[in-house]
C-alpha cells in the first residue's frame, strides 16, 4: 500500500494535479508526506503554494525542510517574506540550511 502512495503521487505531480497531492500531505508515512509536498513545489498553482505556506511551520522538522526546499523550487518570490520569518524561529540545522538554499534562489521583484 505504502509503495503504491509514491506511485500515486508521483503521477499526480507529473499532472500537476495539486488539490490531490494536498491529501497526502497529512498521511500517516513520513516518506509519503515528503513525497506529496516535494511533488506540490513543481506545481503552479495557487493551492500549491497555499498548501506548502502553511507547512512552513509544521512541528516536524523533515516537513520543514522539505517544504521550503518545495517553495524553492516552485520559484514564487511571495514565499521569502514566510521563509525570511521562519529563519528567525527556526533552531534545526537542517531546516536552517534549506532556509538559506531557497533565500538564494527566491528573489523579491522589484
């Protein structure tokens, strides 16, 4: 079952069908949550975005990380000003080296 979850999600991102990978993002597997909010951050949709902005500051810190390296990826300028906060809650090392990977990359416009 757990295999056929990646599968799923896999196909949806290749869809970039968003408001099904967000039933994913709450699963009970760890890897199958990682999976629906890497593959949500190469969709460009609005529900995306909104989805991975409020898994910015989840209490899990793999969730964290991958969320923000999801944005990074998604390339939407408006998700520094949520990153740039999280930067100044955030205690993980892990979560801290995505913070600054994604700041580099997102750029406000001018």
């Amino acid at each position: 079952m757990f295999g056929n979850s990646l599968k799923k999600i896999e196909k949806l991102a290749q869809k970039q069908n968003a408001e099904k990978l967000i039933e994913f993002v709450h699963d009970k597997h760890p890897q199958t949550r990682l999976a629906a909010i890497d593959a949500l951050g190469q969709c460009k949709d609005e529900a995306a975005y909104n989805a991975l902005i409020a898994l910015v500051h989840d209490p899990d810190a793999g969730v964290r990380a991958h969320t923000i390296l999801a944005l990074k990826v998604m390339g939407d300028p408006k998700a520094r000003v949520h990153i740039e906060h999280q930067k100044t809650l955030e205690k993980d090392a892990d979560v801290l080296a995505a913070i600054h990977e994604a700041l580099q990359v997102l750029h406000t416009r001018d």
